[in-house]
C-alpha cells in the first residue's frame, strides 16, 4: 500500500509539472482579440504575424448564437449569447485568409491578415 501511494503521489507530480508547463506555453502566444457584436465581426481585419503560432479569443455580445468559420484555415467555432472561447492557428504563411459567421453570412465577414 506505501509503495502505490509513492507512485501516485510521483504521478500527480510529474502531472502538476506537465501542466504548468503547457499552461505557461500558451501564455507565451501572442493574443489577438475578435468580438462578435450585431452579426458582425469587430474588427472585420485582424493583423498576425507571419509563421508565428497564434491564439485568437472570441467573444459573442450578441443576442444569438454565432460561428466562427473558415474552409481556408480549417477552423470553426460555435459561440452561444455572451460565450467566450479561443482558437489556436498554427504558424501562418504570408496572405489574406477569409472567415464568416455561418448564422449571418451576409454581414459576418472577416479577415485575418499574416504579414
């Protein structure tokens, strides 16, 4: 029983260091900010840094639901009123990379620009 309880205890400890590991990675990330207000997508054009990984937080103010979307980048996202979430992009080449709302396709459009 004294020896489980050493390997459990080493496991939750090699586990805590794994976790403050990762965690302390992802606040490395440079963080960019999108919020989702009225079925539009402010600011419609967010600049990155080219080939450097990425995290963008979302934000849905509005009275529904909406979904990040986008074919280019392989990414999409579905927020209720007032949810928060992120994603992480890998490290993007130079270029223009569209995204949309898929509940207001008309007027939730946006851009995401690596330079």
């Amino acid at each position: 029983m004294f020896l489980f309880s050493r390997r459990l205890f080493g496991s939750l400890l090699v586990l805590i260091a794994l976790l403050a590991h990762a965690s302390s990675f992802a606040a490395d990330l440079p963080t960019f900010n999108l919020v989702i207000r009225n079925g539009h997508f402010v600011p419609e054009t967010t600049e990155v840094p080219a080939n450097t990984k990425f995290r963008l937080l979302i934000k849905n103010e509005g009275p529904g639901a909406e979904e990040f979307e986008s074919a280019e980048l392989h990414k999409e996202k579905v927020l209720a009123p007032g949810a928060s979430s992120f994603l992480i992009f890998q490290p993007l080449k130079p270029g223009t990379y569209k995204f949309f709302g898929e509940f207001h396709p008309d007027t939730a459009q946006g851009r995401i620009i690596a330079r």
